[in-house]
C-alpha cells in the first residue's frame, strides 16, 4: 500500500465537496506558491473514494450543538483579509 500527497484547491465557497480516497490524513492547510487556498492530505491512492464534505467558518460564528457534534476542525487560514476556520462534516451533508 502505497502513499502519496495529493494536493486540493479549497474553493470560495462557504461549503464545499471533494472526491477523495478513504484513507487519507491532512497534512496541512495553507496558500499554495501562486497564492491558492490549497488543502495537502496524505492519501492512498488505490483505497476507495469518497464525497467529502467541508465548510468554512467565520470567527465569532455561532454554531449549533447538534452542528459542532457533526464536524472536526482541520485548520485555520487567513483569505481576503478574514480569519476562517476549515472543518470536515460528516453524516447529512444537508443538515
């Protein structure tokens, strides 16, 4: 089994879906040599595929019990001059 870091962009977008392999890990989170918002996990490649689903937060924004049980935070950036606050979401990517 082998591993290789892939890296992905992180749209503008508040919430967000991304093909990705099973087994991964986040390296980091962070603008790329051009100035892209990029995401660098650690994945293998031949494992199985899914949606993953993220959303971006604001400083200061509120967030439901029942929403912070259905997330994990994977980092902060700084974009356009505001402090957001990447998390991965799982169970009903519309709830």
């Amino acid at each position: 089994m082998s591993k290789a870091i892939w890296k992905y962009p992180v749209p503008r977008e508040r919430e967000f879906t991304l093909d990705m392999p099973v087994d991964r890990v986040l390296l980091t989170v962070d603008h790329d040599a051009l100035g892209e918002l990029s995401m660098w996990w650690e994945v293998v490649p031949d494992s199985e595929r899914e949606d993953v689903h993220f959303i971006a937060r604001m400083t200061g924004e509120e967030v439901s019990d029942e929403e912070s049980y259905k997330q994990w935070y994977l980092g902060t950036f700084l974009d356009s001059g505001f402090v957001l606050h990447l998390h991965e979401k799982w169970g009903d990517s519309d709830d």
